[in-house]
C-alpha cells in the first residue's frame, strides 16, 4: 500500500533513509557522512519540513504493516524534481520502488507536470538503471551536480481509463 507519509512515520522513514544510503554510499563516503548520529539528525529534520511542505509530497509504501519504502517530489524553478526513492534493501526485486515511482508519475499527471529532475549518486549503477528503465535520461542542461549525475524524465500523458463495459 502507498500512501502519504505523517510525522509519525518519520522514525521509520529515517531509518530506511540511512539503511538504504548505506548501500551506495558505503566504500566512497565516510560512514559519518551517511550513517553518523549528526546526519542521522540532518535527515530526520529534512524529512520532518518535507512531509508538513504544502509544496512538496512524501509518500511511503507498506508491506504486512512495516514501512518499507519511500519517496518525495517537490516543485521548484520550473520543474519537479524526484528529491528521494528509497526501498529498504531487504525488499529490494519486490516491485515497491516501482510502484512508488508510478505514484509519483500519476500524481505528476494529475497536476500536469511534464517534466521532472533527479539527481543520482554517479557510483550508484543500480539505481541509475532503475531510472532509465522508466524513462529517465541525462539531463543535457545540467548533466552533473558534483559527485550526483542529473536526469530528467518527461512525464508521459496520463492514459484515460477505458470505459466500463456493461
């Protein structure tokens, strides 16, 4: 199930946040960096402002009742951008990051965003193929932000639903 996030998810969202960063930024980043009590507290706090935003969404996805994924979009200079996805390793190949970035891309349709941004962390190969899977691709504007390749996605038009059949 997905569904928008509330504070009272955050223990559980910043706990999935550092495990799941922990995968890709293990061996190029200093473990303070990702996992240290003060980022730790950063994440908490960011994601805390993230879900009270009225101009940016967090959603999670559930399984049997535990958190087990995430995901965040906001506007901001014309675009939207895809801030954070998420799927606890230990649900990884289940379909939840997929799900989640179709609820992202519906609620992008309903608001008649066309276009959207992400930054991935370059030495991260997995989750760059996961984002072109679904259509993202390098952003030729901006191809880099520091040690993060951007890319952008154009937001497909959403697919009416076929008529009932009676």
């Amino acid at each position: 199930m997905i569904r928008t996030a509330t504070q009272d998810d955050l223990d559980a969202i910043v706990t999935l946040h550092t495990e799941a960063r922990a995968t890709y930024y293990s061996g190029h980043l200093a473990e303070e960096e990702y996992a240290g009590p003060a980022e730790v507290s950063r994440s908490r706090d960011g994601w805390s402002r993230a879900v009270d935003r009225e101009d940016a969404t967090v959603l999670v996805a559930e399984k049997d009742g535990a958190l087990v994924g995430i995901a965040a979009h906001s506007a901001r200079d014309d675009w939207t951008y895809l801030t954070q996805l998420h799927v606890s390793p230990a649900h990884w190949r289940e379909g939840v990051g997929s799900a989640l970035h179709r609820a992202c891309v519906a609620d992008w349709q309903r608001r008649g965003v066309t276009r959207a941004r992400l930054e991935v962390f370059e030495p991260n190969k997995r989750a760059q193929a996961f984002y072109a899977a679904r259509g993202w691709v390098a952003d030729p504007e901006t191809p880099r932000h520091g040690d993060h390749l951007v890319l952008r996605l154009a937001v497909p038009d959403a697919v009416p639903e076929a008529p009932a059949r009676g």
